[in-house]
C-alpha cells in the first residue's frame, strides 16, 4: 500500500519557461507552456529526475523536490501508523519495553 501511494501519487509543479535552463532540450521539447504561460511538469520519474540533476533554477528544483518527496502524503501517515502500532504490538509480544529504544525485558 505503501508503494501504491507514492506511485498513485503524482503532483503538478507548475514552472516558467525560464526555469528549464539547464535541462537537455528534448526534455523542453516535450513540455509546452499551457494557455496560462506555465509549463506543467509532473513528480513522475521522466519529469522529476532531469529537474533534479540539470535545472539551474534553485526554486523549481526546492519546489519540485517538495511535491516528490510528499506524493502520498497524507495517505502514507495512515499506513506508517498503522506499521509503528504493529511493530509496536510485535515488540510487546516479544517482551520489549520502550525506553528511548527497544530494550529486551527480563
């Protein structure tokens, strides 16, 4: 479920064409502005990983890096809840107390 949320997950960065400095010019060929002027780029992988490693643009890259790293977001909270409460119950059940770290009882 994990892993289907991020994959599911896809964001729009909105971008000026000035911004694209730097990447290859196929990748420009590829993304046209819309009728508002904005290039829409997506968190999927053949978007966001040129932005990444050519874009000169520090604020497309922060702001594409933001909508990456945050894609299943809030759906994947959920599911890292409900993973720490299970290792939690696991870790009781193996007689593990909290204290900071897990540390073996008795």
């Amino acid at each position: 479920m994990f892993d289907r949320n991020i994959s599911d997950g896809q964001k729009i960065v909105e971008a000026d064409p000035s911004e694209l400095d730097g990447l290859p010019q196929d990748y420009i060929d590829r993304h046209k502005p819309g009728a508002d002027g904005k290039l829409h780029l997506t968190t999927d992988y053949p978007d966001a990983f040129p932005v990444f490693t050519f874009a000169k643009s520090d604020p497309l890259r922060r702001r594409m890096s933001l909508a990456f790293n945050t894609r299943a977001y809030p759906k994947n909270q959920e599911v890292i809840t409900s993973l720490m409460k299970t290792r939690y119950e696991i870790a009781t059940l193996l007689g593990y107390a909290l204290m900071g770290r897990l540390q073996r009882r008795g």
